[in-house]
C-alpha cells in the first residue's frame, strides 16, 4: 500500500441522479477533499468537495483526477 497523496475528482453522472441534478450539476468536476465509507441503502457515500460542498454519489463517480 502507497502512503502518496492522490488527486480525486468527483464525475457528474445524470443518469443517476433523480430530484438532485440542479444542485449537483454545478459541483460537476471538482475536486474531492473526502469520501465517506458507508454507503446509503441505494449505494451511494457521501462525497466531501474541496470547497465544502457535500454530494451523495456511487464510487464509482469519484475517479482518480
């Protein structure tokens, strides 16, 4: 295991956004600060932007930046 720091970017994905996807798109690309470990009954963490915004979104959207 690497102790290096890595770059996240969170990916907007509208297709798996439901009622969100005015509030979300805006964050679309940004860098992520933390991603939370334990994930809702849908699948999704809550992601930590860098400016402090909070997002709920699968794993998969969170991709090295």
């Amino acid at each position: 295991m690497s102790s290096r720091p890595v770059s996240l970017a969170w990916v907007f994905r509208p297709d798996h956004v439901e009622t969100e996807h005015d509030r979300v798109e805006q964050h679309a690309g940004k860098s992520v600060h933390a991603v939370g470990r334990v994930p809702d009954t849908i699948g999704r963490v809550e992601v930590v932007l860098a400016d402090g915004a909070r997002v709920r979104a699968y794993r998969h959207e969170v991709a090295l930046g």
